[in-house]
C-alpha cells in the first residue's frame, strides 16, 4: 500500500471505519479493471433497509448485481428476489431462494420464460397490458398478477422513461380483463424514479396509485398487494439520508395512504449495492490535444463499454479518487480505453482531476456496485468485461 | 418459410439476387436473438473496395466484426487488419495473419500490450500524445509511428468526438519528439468520421492533413506512409454510392493531395461488414399505454444492451422488416427487453411499424453485421449476448 493511500486511509479511520472494499483495493494489484464489492455492506444496507421498511418484504432486484455471493448471503438474510428473466430466475434458484420468494417483475416477458415461472412454482407476476394477461392465460394459467402503473414524473434525480406501467383506466381495465381470463389480480406496482433523494418525494406518487388502488376497490377489485418498486437513493459523492430513517419515512408516507394493503413489497437494487462496492482502475494516457489547450484528456482502462453505461449522457457522475488526490487538481475530459469515439464518460461538464496524474495511475471508482459487471459489454475492442472479487 | 416472406423474397428476386443472409433467416428458428452475417458478402465488398482503392492497402477494423470466420476469410484473401488491443492481435493471428499485416491504431494503448505487439513484429502504431511516444520508446524501441490528427466536422453522419488524435503543431512536436526518442515517424493517419456519405466530403479533411504533411517535410520529417482510416458508408436503408465508385473518388482526391505518399492505408470496418449481416429477433409485447393513446408501445427481445448498442441517441436507424410488411402500418415506440428504463430503441422520431404487429412475431433488423456482437453486455438482466452465425 503506497504512503498516500495509507495516509488517506488513516484520516478517515478517525471519523469512521475503512472500507473493506477499498482496503482490499489499496492492498492489491490487479491486472485489469476490477470490482471489489463487500458482502458484509451489502448486508448491514439490506438490515438497515429491512428495519426502516418494517412490515415491507424486501425483494432484491437481481439485475442490479446478480453475483452469486451476493445473492447467496442475501438469501441466508431471509430477502426475496425479483428477476427480470428465466435466467435471473435460475440465478436466485441456484442461491438456495425458494420460488415463493421470487417474483417474476418484467412487464415484457418471454412466453417460455412465464412457462418456466409458473411450473417452478412463482406465483407474483407483473403486468401492464393487455397482450401481457394473454401470454399469461396460456402460460400461467391461475397465476397472481400485479398491475403496474404508469406514474408521471417524480423529483427522481433521473425521472424513468414510459417504458413501463399504463394509466390508470388501463390499470382498471386489465384488472377486468384478468379476472375474465381466470387470473387473480393482486394489487399494483409503480417505480418512483432511480434515485429519489427525498422521502417526501414520494407522496405525489403515492396519491395518485392511492387514487387508482380506491377505484379498484370500488369495481370489486379485492387488492391485497402494494410493490412499491424501487428508487432508494445511493450516494455518489453527495449525501443520501440514512437508509433506515428514508425506509422509514416512506413508510409512513405508505401507511397513511394504504392501511389496507395487506401485502407489501419493495425491490431496491442500487440502494441496496451501490456503496458497497468499487472499481479499481487504472490511467492508460493523460495528453492534450494542443499545447494551448486547457484541459487535458485522461484515458482510462475502463469505459462506457466495460462497466460504466451508467455515465450514458453523464447520468451517474461517479466520484473517482487517485493517490495523489490531495494534490493541485484541474480540468479534465474523461474517457475509456477503446477505439469509439463514443467511449467518453465525462465532457460537457469537465472532471476535476489532480495535475500530477499519469500514464500507470491506480484510480478508484466509488459506488459501483450496482448496474456495472453485467452492462460490461462481452469483448468490444477485444477488451475483457470487467472482473468481480466479492469480499 | 412462410407465404409473406416467400412473396417477399420473389419479389425482390426479380430485382437483385437474395441475400443469402435473408434466406437463411427466412428459413431457420432461432430461440434467442441471432446475428446471421453472409461471409461471401463480406469477402464481396471486400473486392469491392479494395479495386476502388487502388493502391491503398485495406486493414479490415477488426472492432467492427471480430467473428473468426470473417477474420479467416479475410486473411485467405489477402488483407490486412488494424487492431485495438492485445486480444483483437490475437485473433488475428488466430486467423492466420503475420504481424506485419496487422497495424495497432488504438492511440490508447495499454504498456503490456505495446511490448507484446512489439516483440511479435508488429511494425506499425498509431499515436497522438507525448505521454504515449513515452510508453513507445520504453516498450517498442525503434518501432514506427504514424501520428494521428485530430481533423475539423466533417460531413459525416456521425462526425467524431474530438477523442482521438491531436492538432497539427502538436503532431509536428510529437514527431520531433519521436526522432529524440529513437522511434520512426512513418506518416499521418485520420479519420474523416463514420459514414460519411460523399467522397467530395473528403476534401476538406484531406486539405487539411496535407497542410500538416508539407509542414512536416518542410521540418525535415521524410514522411512516407497515410493512413486514411474509415468512413466508408454502409447503407442502413437509404441508397449510398457503389463501394468501388466510392472509394475510387475517394483515392482520386487522394492522390491529387499525396503524389508523395508512397504507402497509403485505409481501414473499413462499417463499410465492409455492416450490410452483410441481419438481426433475427422477435416482438415480445405489443402495447398501449393507454386505451386512447395514438402510438403503441412494441417490445422486442433485443435492446440496446444486447446488440443494438449504436442506437443510443437513436444514432442508427435500422431498417427493420416483419412478415406483415406490406400491410397497414401505425407509429410506435421501439424498445428492448430489459428492465431498464434507458433501454428504448426509437422514441424522439416514432417508428412505423404494422398495425397487426404481435407477441410472437418474427422482425428482421437489417445492416447489423458492424457493431453490434462485441457491443452487447454479458448478461445484464440475465439475457445472454447476441448469438452470431456465420454463413
């Protein structure tokens, strides 16, 4: 371990414990971009989750970071999974999760993946549309379906697309539809938005599935279950709430508008790895274009194609650290490794890095637990995807 | 193979022969979304290009399309290849081809990877930045290099990030720094940006790299060696000029500009692949969102993260066909699979497709043989990489 890492590590030993992933990082070498990801953090997140969520089920959305250590402590924790696919599916069976605590939350289902679900024993499915309860007749046919619900934009710090969920009369319409085709509705889902920094931030959300959850009712709809989705904020660099006092707080806001849901299930995926875990990398070039210019360019050996998607459009602004981090720092474009010219992480709003840096430099990205090994993309360039060590 | 699809194929009988690729897809199952990319094609345009280029040596971009078949294919017929990475010179060796048939274009390159290609006999490397002619002299003593530019927009479709390459008084001191450090300048490389669709669009670019190039031997730099990189334009459904005329305007422009060049090299990767090869996926969801929205929702099972990467920022349109093709068809929005909200295909300019698209229906995604295998993730959600199978 070099004097500057120590030294920085010492500092932050007065105010609190190291990090695990970042000790093992300081003391080992790697030979290409790596993962250290934590198993006891993602632990003390899901306890700390779990208490603030209270009567709420946690079920861990897999596609967040689907390792099987992960999900093998996860499982002996008592959490439940939710999986976008067969495949994520078998990765929670082979974790020893039994079929009852996982559901099946894709709203866009392969029809031989719902067969599978269904013969297995999974009984939570999620819908929102009308060909959707079709496959599901066929394929599962009894099944407990979820109505997912379209909501409009919450003060996310990245709002979703439509891509799921429908309104509210199209909600209430599958409901009929279900029942007509001999499937039992269960109750309603919805996503807040990734990244919802305020509790408070959710009650217009809750108002308005409140809304629908009342009309169900209404049309003899017996609902019994409220999945609250994901959107339990992470933190890259700026504060989050504690994990357990947000829980909470949503919580509340849940309880006071859903008394009567009997069921209640909630699915973070980044909020429960994100922190936990980081990416040790390394400085491949630092030049600039022309002598005159005023910042530099600093080429990384990882890229928006070997693990960091999430800086698609600077989504995700990652807090990256160097052992000369206490030094005089300045302007920088960031990009990866390879020959795209797409591969840029950074550039309408330039990164700070330290003058000092050079060709050979370890760097640490923070935050990485979450939505990185498996957006690595199988070898573009001829560049390995990214390598995982759990601790 | 069904009746549409038959009629289809009759009909464009009658105007160009089959593609092969298309009667394969016309006439197989896949059960997962497949790449089937027509070798003979490619080793077609290959000809093609290479009499348009006259005496400029063709090394394929081995990025584009590193399927060893098409790397094998290559080799047999005498091309030459440019690589990104250590693993990229690997399979190109894996294919049969020496180290001096193989350039290393990447101006990001990793110490390791530079002492490898250099010990195997690699002879040419591509660099843009003092730190990296650093990297040069310590792991390549003596090797060539071409300097690479950074050229002003172009007319390209897609003009490039200013990523790669440097200005011109910035490549004059690199050379002068090459000489000091015992490495061979060989020339200068470029390039024009992806898919630029006219050869007159050259004509700006080349003035400028030949303003740097007599700049250069006024500075007693006897440069011998342009690399002219890509460009090449490959359809994705709007007509673009034969290969041959192209790239014989091209060199034309060319030659008037570097009578002197006594090696000039291109590199298609787009150009020579990308029409050769088409996507077999399915539809998984049609939908609405809601029972009076004008456009629906229509889900398939590829996405963004599993092949169809150069969609982002809906940058390539591609053309896709269904059995319904010539029947009525309605706007919609065109997404993946995947759980993630980021994963929509076509949103910001709706696509037409047929108003009787269904769950179970068979889409064929055309000019997909560039970029889009080595592009997709390695499971993210649990659905596995694009399958490819090579005719």
């Amino acid at each position: 371990m070099n004097a500057n890492v120590t030294g920085q590590l010492a500092r932050r030993n007065s105010i609190v414990p190291v990090s695990r992933h970042l000790l093992y990082i300081a003391q080992n070498a790697f030979d290409r971009p790596t993962l250290v990801i934590d198993s006891q953090a993602v632990a003390r997140q899901y306890v700390a989750l779990a208490q603030g969520l209270g009567r709420a089920r946690i079920h861990y959305a897999v596609k967040a970071n689907p390792e099987p250590q992960i999900l093998r402590r996860l499982t002996r924790m008592g959490a439940n999974f939710d999986a976008a696919s067969r495949a994520e599916i078998e990765m929670c069976l082979a974790a020893g999760a039994k079929p009852s605590q996982i559901s099946f939350g894709n709203t866009i289902k392969r029809p031989a993946d719902i067969a599978f679900a269904h013969e297995i024993g999974i009984t939570h499915f999620a819908v929102d549309a009308l060909a959707e309860l079709d496959k599901m007749a066929v394929h599962a046919p009894g099944a407990r379906v979820c109505i997912r619900l379209l909501v409009e934009a919450t003060g996310a710090d990245w709002p979703l697309s439509r891509k799921f969920g429908c309104s509210a009369t199209m909600a209430l319409s599958l409901m009929d539809r279900a029942r007509e085709l001999g499937l039992v509705v269960s109750g309603l889902s919805f996503h807040v938005g990734s990244q919802t920094r305020e509790p408070q931030m959710w009650a217009d959300t809750l108002d308005q599935v409140a809304k629908v959850w009342q009309m169900a009712k209404a049309g003899s709809h017996a609902l019994t279950l409220l999945n609250i989705g994901g959107g339990f904020p992470a933190s890259y660099g700026s504060e989050v709430m504690e994990p357990n006092r947000y829980a909470q707080e949503v919580m509340a806001l849940v309880n006071a508008r859903f008394p009567d849901a009997v069921e209640i299930m909630a699915e973070p995926g980044r909020g429960l790895v994100a922190e936990a875990g980081a990416i040790a990398a390394e400085v491949l070039l630092v030049s600039r274009k022309d002598a005159n210019d005023l910042h530099r360019w600093v080429y990384l050996d990882i890229g928006k194609f070997s693990g960091l998607a999430e800086t698609m459009d600077e989504a995700i602004r990652y807090r990256i650290t160097t052992d000369h981090s206490d030094e005089q720092a300045g302007p920088c474009i960031l990009a990866g490794p390879s020959c795209d010219s797409a591969d840029v992480l950074y550039e309408k709003q330039l990164y700070q890095m330290p003058l000092e840096l050079k060709s050979g430099d370890r760097v640490v990205i923070h935050s990485c637990g979450a939505y990185t090994t498996t957006y690595a993309s199988v070898g573009f360039n001829g560049f390995p995807p990214l390598d995982v060590v759990v601790i």
